[in-house]
C-alpha cells in the first residue's frame, strides 16, 4: 500500500500541489481525476522518483519511501504504464519485456532463447495476449502495446500499477479488454492508479476516487459517492450541468424535416462521397453532409474512420468514387488543393501531423493560411495583418493567455495544443472541417471549449465531419451518426434515433441496424 | 504543464535571452578574440581584420546556401563541387585566353549568367531526385558532388584556366565589392527566410515534413527551391573564390566543404532541420575563421590547427547542447 | 548537470586555447608578441601547397634546418590542397609582416595574386620548385633544371648501354604535358638520344599523365609489344614501382651485372630510387638538389632584402646519382635521408 503524507510542490514560487494526501491500497483500483494543470503528473513524477517533493512525505507498507531516482520506483515494485509508450517497435515482444534482464547461458554474453519465450508466455497469458513472443512490436495494435507494457510491469514484479490514459489510443473493444486485464490484476491483489479524463470508464473501473483541483485533493472516497457529474464539478470547481453547448436549433431540424438522412437539395452539399473505395481500407462509401450540420462518425479501432478521412483530405489517393466539395469533384492527391477548396483536416496524430512541435504557435497556426498574406512578387509576407489574424483566431478559440506566440508548441498543455491546431484550421475559414478524434487525452475545460468552436463554425455554414470513439460526444454533439464496421458505413442514426445499445451494437457488429 | 509554460516565460531574463539567440555565437567570438589577442602577433590589426574579413565573405556566401538547405532538414554535400563547376564555367566564357567571349565587353556578366545557370541546374539536379524521388538528401548529394567534381575534373582536364578579365578578379580580389556581394546575398537570403511565404514554409518542411503536407505546404517545391538556391548561392561562392584566385580551377575549395557545413551548424542550424539563420551562419562563419587565423597567426602547423578546430567545434557544439537544455528547464 | 555540461565545454575550449596558444615555435625559441631582441631576428613565412609526398616533407624539414642554421624563424603553413587557403595563409604572414615568403603554389596561375600581394607589400617571395605563369608580378622562382639534369642522366645511362656494345631498344615514360616539368624531362631525354645516336632504338613512349596505373598498364603493353626492350627512362622515380612490377611480371627485374638487365633510369631522387640504386637494380637517377634550391630561396630572399634580387629564375642544376658516385653523393641526395 503506497501513502500520500501532505505532498507540496512548487515551481519557482507557483504553487502545483499542497498538502494531498491519500492512500492507494492493494486488491484496489484508484482512480485520479483532474483538468489537465491539476497535478497529476507532477504527483505521478513525484511518485516515480523525478521530482521531489518540497514537503511532505510518501510511505510504502508503513514504511518511509523518498525516491532520488527512477530506477528507486521500479525497485520498490511501482510500474509506470505512459500515455507514450515506452516500447522499441523494432524489436520483439520477448525483447522489450525481458531487454534489463535478458536470460543468458551463464558467462557468456548469448541469450537463452527459449527461456526468453518461455517466461513471455507466461507474462502474456496473465495478460491474456495470445501473441508469439517474437511478434515485433511494430506489429501490434495501440491496445496489443498497452498489454505488452502491463506484462512488462508484471515482469518486474510491480505491486503498484500506474495507468495514464490508457484508453486515450484505444477503440470501444480494445478498452474492454484492458479493462478486463485490469479487473484480473485486482483480483489477485494488485494496486493501481488510474489516471483518466473519461470518467465513464473511471466509475466502470475504479474502487476508489481521488478527484484534483489547482493541486489540492478536491473530493476522495469510494466509487459509491462520486457521479459524472459531481466528478466534474469538483474537478472545475462548479458545476458544468451542460458539456455540451444547446446548439441553435435552427441548422440541425431543417435537415430532418426535409427527409430521411439526406440534407436539403436546395444548394449541393458542403461534402459529398459517392461510391468511394480504396480495397482493403474502405468499401462504397457514400453520404453527404450539408453546411451547418455536424456529422459523427463512430466505430471500433480499425474500422475505416480515420482512413476515411484521409482519402477524403487526400493524404491516401482514392481508387474509386468521387468526392465533392460544394458540388464540384476535388483535386485528386494533393491535399493542398482540397484546402484552397475550403478542406480541413484536424488530424488525430497532433504529434506527428498536427503540429511543428519545436515551432511557435504564431508560426504553427500560421501555417496554412500563409499564402493569403503573400504579397509581390517574392511573396513577401504582410506581418501586421497575419499578426492579427493569428491573433484574432488565438481569440476566438481561448487559447491560454499565458502561452506566448513565441513560444514553442510543445512546451503547451494537450489541450491548448489541440487548440492551436483548431485554430490553425479555423483561421483558413474552411467550408468543411474534418476532425478526427480532437478531444483526445485532452481535459473537461478545453473539451467543452472545443465543442463550443464546432457549434460555433457549424452555426456559420461550415460541415462539420466529427470522428471520436467516445460516444457521449458524438451524442452530444451531431446531428447524424454515421456507424463505420470493417470499412464500410453500417449504420446511419438521426438524432432523433440515437440510442447508445444501438449505435454500439452497429460498431460491433451484432445487429444490423434498420436506420440505413 | 502550466508549470513549464511558466518556467519558459520566467526563463526570458536578459542574460538567458542572449544564451539563446545567435548573438551567443558572437560573444563566444569576442570572448575567443579577447583570450587570443594577448599570444597572437598582430591578431587585432588592421590589416589582419581585413584578411578576416576577405577570407570570411565567400566562406559565409557558401555557408547561406548550406543554411537554407539544413533548415529544411536536408544537407548539401555537392556545394564544393558546384563551386568548382560553376568556376570552370565562368572562366571558359571569359578567359582571354581559351574563352568563348575573350575580349569582349559582355564577357563578365556573361560569364556571370553562365556561373548563376550552373549553379542552378546542379541545385534543381540534387532537388528533383530528393524531392520526387525521396531519395535520401546525404546520399544524392554525396553522389552529385563526385558526379560534379568529375565532370568539372574531365572537362579541364583537370587544368586551371587562367587570365581573367580584371574586372571580374576584382569581385573577389577587391574586399569592398567582395563585401557587397556578401550583403547583397546575406541580406537577399534574410528576407527570404524571415519575411517571404517561401521562407516560412522552409522552416515548416524542416520542423515537420508530415505536418507541411498536411497543412496544405506544397512540399517538393519547396525543397527543390532550397537547393536551387544552394546551387545559386555557391555559384556566388564560385564567383568570389574564383575571383580571388585569378583562375577557374576544377578543384577549387574542394576542402572546404566540412568547413562550410562547422559554420552553418556553429551558428545554430540544426542537421535536423527546422532551425538555422542567416545571422547565425554569419557569426558561425566569424567564428571558424578567427580560430584559423589566429592560430595561423601563431604559425601552428595545418595538423594542429585541424586539431584544435576540432575540438573547439565539439566544445561549441557542448555548449549549444547546454543551452537548449537550459532553455528548456 | 548543467554546471557539468558547462564546465565541460569550458575546459574543452580553454584546453583548445592553450594548446594553441602555448606551444613553442617549431623554428626554436618563443616568438613572444613583444619579445624585441637587440637584434631582430629575421621571420620567414613558408607556405606548402601541400604535405604528402616525400619530397615535401623533406623540402620542408630542409629549410626549417636552413633556417635554423642562419637564424632565422620559421612560420609555416600548409593549405592542404586549396589554393584559397594559401592566398588566405600567405595575407596572414604579410599580416604578421614576415621579412619574407618562400612558396610551393598550388598551381601556375592561382599563385599569381598572391605575389601581387607580396609585392604591393614589398616583401620578396620566392616560389619553390614550380614556376609560376608568365605575368608582371615579380618573383624568384627556383626550379630544377629538368632539361639539363634529364640529359645528363640519360647521357650516363647511354654510356652504361654503350659499354655492351649493342644497340638497345629503349622505352620512356612521359609525364603530364601540361606540366613544363614534364616537357623539360622529355625534351631532355630526346638531346641526349639525338647527341648518341645509334646507341638507342627508342620503341614506345608511354603517356603516364602523372599517373601509377596508367602508367603500369602502358609498361606491361609496351613489353608486350617490345619483349626486347632493354633501356626505361622514367620521367619521375615514383612510377618506379609500376615499372618494377611490369618488369617482374616479365621476368626481366635483373640487377646490374646479371643477364637481362633492362637499364633503369629516373629522375627526382626518391626513397625508391635509391634503395634500388643500393640493391643494383638501378643505374641512374637525376637528383633535384633539395638543399640546394632551399638555400638558394633564403639566398634569394636575403640578397633581396640587401637590394641585390636574384634572377627571376634560379635554375637547380642537380647532379646524377650512380652506382659509381652513389656513396659520395648519398648525403646530398634527399631520398636517401628520408629513409633514414
């Protein structure tokens, strides 16, 4: 059982935590809770042996436990299962879970190949990941990963499992099944901390809540007291009764009344797919979205949602079918010409598509509406008037005022990150937005921002196509449900129709719904 | 993360802030210029700021066009070998004696034109087949530089050619218009880099070549632009090594290459792309040619002087390492 | 960590700067930035193009001995094969106003501002074994005489040839023609064969361009074409290698004095040539006199300095080597020393 004792830390004066204390006991699941900012992670780094805290003390079985490093965690039996994965892709499972201390013939250097398999059997049956232990990592999906990291945690004998967002990268089925993990490991007797922003899974999951506010223990007891709600409200300090915005009715009810799941004819649709395939990804996938109306896409992992949006920006070419923006077919391939067409695509890979991490904000948001402020002929750029812009668009979606445009992007918070890319979009005024998974691992506060910006543009005439796996924000949220299995579209749900048994039994394939 | 987002902006003291920028390069400079100056025989004459000065110039045009091509994350092995072809293009058009326009009036700027033209094409060579091919930038430009260097070598038969029109050595002979020239292009490549679309999207394809495309940034263009001007600029190179040898030659400043690309890197561009300046190159460029001069000055063999640049890079490059950690504490 | 990191780089550069800044003059004693003695020692600049031949290397430590015994200091630079960097090193010694400048350029032409450079600063400059192009800068040029010094050698090997008493069918290697030390060494070899005639048949003349294995290769073709050849002039003894090894593949490397002896003759006076001088397989080699062109730079430099210049060009006579003199004449010869 690990102790909390009155942790405080600061930061040059900033105060980030102060005096929390909680206990996380064997055979039990914590879960911690709390806007991003509220302290989680530096209690966590605390915990791990890279920070130390200013006051206050950490107790292990009743005894004093003050780690200098973070190989003292991992001695004393604690595991660190990260939101980025700390798995080399290119070697095998067996490597990465045994790589400190590989089985060796003695005094030789050479490896024992089948002890090697043999203990990573054992680790992944206790994980239930029926996989050969020569897979390279590589291979494997986001949940498969997770998985292997826990085996890695078991292997080392942990006692304390420490969970951070884990599902953030996992579809419907994959959370399951983690969650089942999780559920064994308790039963026999292992503690765990599970930090997460999706409280849903939190009270499926969790025997224990610690909700943080500003670095202090806003609210601590069994799962029996805490309701989404009151988790939220302590977390923002007040009440949020409404996540998501009350959308103006006008833009959702004009499409409905007109007919079944198509928009009105009077002027073409903001986005229109006929037909599109692309083998082995996607399969005749046809549907419209008219301007002003905000469409989810839900699905499993690995049923065609983000492909899909990729083919329809371009960045995967489109074998078959035509797409069309305002009625007139896009440019094939390059994604450039689909933005000049007024396409945006809000990635769900920030790191690797969404932002120049070690680049400014201005420069970030910038980056797809340069041309606009090229003038002459070396198309030298006008800095008042894009000063203005990426200023007015760091407005228009709230991004923290503390953050300077200067600034590299990395150094901000997730959500303020997603904000960047938002506004980086927003500013090319697009007609239809893309956005795959932009809530992701992101906190309540900017989560509610950021749908408030998709009403907003919706309001104002853009399509919105919104791709998330969390169902209550789909939802919450659109106006139709487009239900995505094995790369072709299912299901089809006005919002009339929503229904969460039904919308989740089309992901999963077990019953064909009526809707289509 | 608010915490770090604070900890970056109390970072903004005065003395963190010149630690960070380029002028630190400059201040090693000084700091170097200060310890030397007491064992050096006539290091702060001025005679020998003028040989600084003249050999520093097409040093730092050479270094401009490695600089636009690092900020994109890529690296222009072929520069030297462009600045030889161009070389041996310039003076056959111009030379009095075997050249195409010997004598005439137009021989300069015609030769000129030729030199631009050559630089050009070798940098859209390198360009195209790294950005439609995406092929590897240090693989086609290690190969172009031997394709470059031989084709100049077979050309000549690996002979100088010689008797230049006055009036063209003077552009490199004469440190006033080799100064111009270095402000022209220095100053040309600034607004390009900070102030042109072109600039803008230099440093994203550098960052993040993924998060260009997606964000609309024609790509290859962009890339084949960069070493356009690489070529273009070691043309300008050419022009001043030429002018200050008095003769084409097929091998000329074939050795300065790693010097070249120790400039760019000293004055903050990054082999990984993204960062790089022209101010930076500048005082990079500054700072390799006092340590050779100086230790010229003190009559130190070439080896010594090869040994102790060495380590004086690796130090500047430990430094720089130190500071970008500080800067992100 | 950061003040490690910080210090580390701090003793790297400070290291980097004492090393620089402390070593001792190569010439002898420290060369203090104010250390006026009574008398003013003189300061001369030598400028390498480049340090990888023998030859170099052991021109360099001559005049470093040179210098040394009349007293005077030594700078040197090397520019490691960039003509740039030696106009750049040679402003830094007019910089450091040595009282004179001793230079192998690079090449004929790219020398050519530089003693313009010199001139403008008055201070004499002396080119090194290389000639420069014809312009009106002014300077001392000291070279071999390669047409006198080819000929006389090539005389001494047609008296070896004349002592058998039949006629030999003779090959030479010619270097690169755009070289005027190459043209020398040929023209010289042709007045010798024209002032003795019926002694040689000369057969083949293989265009080396300055290169081993085209050389090799132009040797084994002109044997095979040729088995009877008995008489090779090589225009530089560093082909002497590719000639020895054509040579044993044809089963004709003899020493002097056994049967099938192909007379073997050089020019340079290199390690090589005189091992195989040593072991008999070869007969002459004409010798670049490097002691005597370095004291004819300083010679030169001093006398202009005296306002008496030299020449503008100082011609090395050189001296063949040859088993009969070989003794006598070892210590002057520069190749047999670096051996050594």
């Amino acid at each position: 059982m690990i102790e909390f004792r009155a942790i405080t830390k600061s930061f040059g004066g900033v105060r980030v935590l102060r005096d929390v204390s909680f206990a996380a006991a064997a055979g039990r699941t914590l879960g911690l809770v709390g806007e991003n900012g509220a302290g989680k992670s530096t209690l966590m780094n605390i915990l791990g042996g890279n920070l130390r805290p200013d006051a206050g003390e950490m107790r292990i079985h009743g005894r004093p436990y003050a780690p200098r490093h973070p190989r003292d965690a991992t001695r004393q039996g604690i595991a660190f299962v990260h939101q980025e994965l700390n798995l080399f892709p290119n070697l095998s499972i067996a490597e990465n879970l045994l790589l400190v201390d590989l089985p060796r013939w003695p005094w030789t250097p050479l490896i024992r190949r089948g002890a090697l398999a043999r203990r990573t059997r054992e680790l992944l049956a206790q994980v239930g990941l029926a996989r050969s232990p020569a897979t390279p990592v590589e291979r494997l999906s986001a949940g498969e990963r997770q998985l292997v990291e826990i085996a890695k945690a078991l292997g080392r004998e942990a006692w304390l499992l420490i969970l951070d967002e884990p599902t953030s990268s996992l579809g419907m089925r994959e959370a399951e099944r983690l969650f089942a993990v999780l559920d064994r490991l308790r039963a026999a007797g292992m503690a765990t901390i599970y930090i997460s922003h999706a409280l849903g899974d939190v009270l499926r999951l969790c025997d224990d809540v610690v909700v943080l506010r500003d670095g202090e223990v806003a609210g601590a007891g069994p799962r029996g007291e805490f309701s989404q709600e009151r988790m939220i409200a302590l977390m923002v300090g007040r009440s949020l009764s409404h996540v998501f915005p009350v959308r103006a009715r006008r833009a959702r009810e004009a499409p409905s009344s007109a007919g079944p799941a198509t928009p009105a004819p009077a002027s073409p649709p903001a986005l229109e797919a006929r037909r599109v395939s692309v083998p082995g990804v996607v399969r005749d996938i046809s549907f419209s979205l008219a301007h002003g109306e905000v469409v989810g896409v839900a699905g499993v992992m690995g049923a065609g949602r983000s492909e899909l949006a990729r083919i329809l920006f371009g960045l995967v070419p489109c074998d078959r079918g035509e797409i069309l923006l305002d009625g007139r077919p896009v440019h094939r391939h390059a994604p450039r010409r689909r933005i000049r067409q007024g396409l945006a695509f809000l990635t769900e890979n920030r790191r690797e598509e969404g932002l120049c991490m070690e680049a400014a904000i201005a420069d970030n948001i910038a980056l797809v509406s340069l041309r606009r402020h090229a003038r002459g002929p070396l198309r030298l750029l006008d800095a008042e008037t894009l000063r203005g812009a990426v200023g007015a668009v760091r407005e228009a979606v709230r991004l923290s005022p503390a953050a300077h445009d200067l600034q590299p992007v990395k150094t901000l918070s997730g959500g303020n990150q997603q904000k960047v890319v938002l506004a980086k979009w927003l500013l090319a005024e697009p007609g239809v937005l893309i956005l795959d998974e932009p809530t992701r691992g992101i906190d309540v506060g900017a989560k509610s921002e950021i749908y408030q910006l998709i009403h907003g543009l919706a309001a104002q005439g853009a399509g919105v196509l919104f791709i998330s796996s969390e169902l209550e924000e789909l939802l919450g949220l659109c106006d139709r449900i487009l239900v995505m299995r094995r790369g072709e579209i299912g299901a089809a749900f006005r919002r009339e129709e929503f229904d969460r048994e039904r919308i989740l039994a089309a992901a999963l394939g077990e019953m064909r719904s009526a809707g289509v | 993360m608010a915490a770090v987002a604070d900890s970056h902006r109390r970072a903004r003291t005065p003395l963190l802030r010149v630690l960070r920028s380029e002028y630190f390069v400059l201040l090693l400079s000084a700091a170097y210029c200060a310890a030397c100056a007491p064992f050096t025989p006539d290091f702060a004459t001025g005679g020998n700021i003028a040989n600084v000065l003249a050999t520093l110039l097409p040093l730092f045009v050479a270094a401009l066009g490695q600089t636009v091509v690092l900020i994109t994350g890529g690296i222009d092995l072929s520069a030297m070998s462009i600045v030889a072809l161009a070389s041996i293009a310039g003076a056959a058009v111009m030379s009095g004696e075997q050249g195409l326009l010997a004598g005439s009036p137009s021989a300069v700027p015609a030769a000129l034109l030729a030199m631009a033209l050559v630089g050009a094409a070798a940098g859209a060579l390198n360009g195209v087949a790294i950005a439609c091919l995406r092929l590897p930038p240090f693989i086609v430009t290690l190969t172009s530089m031997m394709f470059f260097s031989g084709l100049a070598i077979a050309l000549t038969q690996s002979r100088n050619i010689g008797a230049l029109p006055a009036a063209f050595n003077a552009l490199g002979g004469s440190t006033w218009l080799t100064l111009a020239i270095a402000i022209v292009a220095g100053a040309g490549v600034h607004v390009m880099l900070a102030r042109s679309l072109w600039g803008r999207w230099l440093y994203a394809v550098g960052h993040n070549p993924r998060v260009a495309r997606v964000s609309g940034v024609p790509v290859p263009g962009v890339v084949i632009g960069a070493y356009v001007a690489s070529g273009v600029l070691a043309a300008a190179a050419s022009v001043l090594y030429t002018g200050q040898a008095e003769s084409g030659s097929p091998v000329l400043a074939q050795r300065l290459l790693l010097d070249i690309i120790c400039a760019t890197v000293i004055g903050g561009a990054s082999l990984f792309g993204g960062r790089g300046g022209v101010l930076g190159t500048l005082f990079g460029a500054l700072f390799l040619k006092l340590i050779d001069n100086s230790l010229n000055l003190m009559g130190r063999s070439h080896f010594s002087i090869m040994m102790v640049k060495g380590a004086v890079i690796l130090g500047a490059a430990v430094l720089d390492m130190a500071r970008s950690r500080l800067e992100e504490k | 960590m950061q003040r490690i990191r910080f210090a580390t780089a701090s003793c790297l550069l400070a290291g980097a700067l004492w090393c620089g800044c402390n070593k001792t003059e190569p010439g002898g004693a420290p060369d203090g930035a104010g250390g006026a003695a009574a008398e003013r020692r003189l300061t001369i600049g030598v400028s390498f193009e480049i340090l990888q031949t023998e030859f170099w290397v052991a021109a360099l430590e001559a005049f470093r001995a040179e210098l040394g015994r009349r007293n005077m200091l030594i700078i040197e630079a090397i520019a490691d094969g960039d003509a740039n960097r030696q106009i750049e090193q040679v402003r830094n010694f007019i910089t450091r106003k040595v009282d004179g400048i001793v230079m192998v350029p690079k090449d004929a032409k790219a020398c050519l501002p530089i003693i313009k450079a010199a001139n403008a600063a008055n201070i004499p400059i002396v080119l090194f074994n290389r000639p420069p192009d014809k312009s009106d800068a002014r300077s001392v040029a000291v070279v071999a005489d390669n047409f006198a010094l080819t000929r006389d050698t090539v005389t001494y090997m047609i008296g070896e040839a004349k002592k058998t008493g039949t006629t030999h069918k003779a090959m030479l290697l010619i270097g690169d023609l755009g070289d005027i030390n190459a043209i020398g060494r040929r023209d010289g070899f042709d007045a010798a064969v024209n002032e003795n005639p019926g002694v040689l048949d000369v057969v083949a003349r293989v265009p080396t361009e300055w290169n081993q294995e085209k050389a090799q290769a132009g040797v084994v073709n002109a044997l095979q074409a040729n088995p009877d050849i008995s008489f090779i002039f090589t225009s530089s003894d560093f082909l002497l290698p590719s000639i020895v090894s054509a040579l044993t593949g044809a089963g004709k490397y003899k020493k002097a004095g056994e049967p099938g002896h192909v007379i073997l003759g050089g020019f340079d006076g290199d390690a090589t040539a005189y091992r195989m001088l040593a072991e008999g397989y070869l007969d002459a080699t004409g010798v670049q006199d490097v002691y005597f062109e370095v004291a004819a730079c300083v010679r030169a430099i001093v006398d202009a300095r005296a306002g008496t210049p030299a020449p503008e060009t100082i011609k090395d006579p050189g001296f063949v080597i040859h088993r009969a003199n070989r003794e006598k004449m070892a210590p002057r010869m520069w190749g047999a020393n670096v051996t050594q």
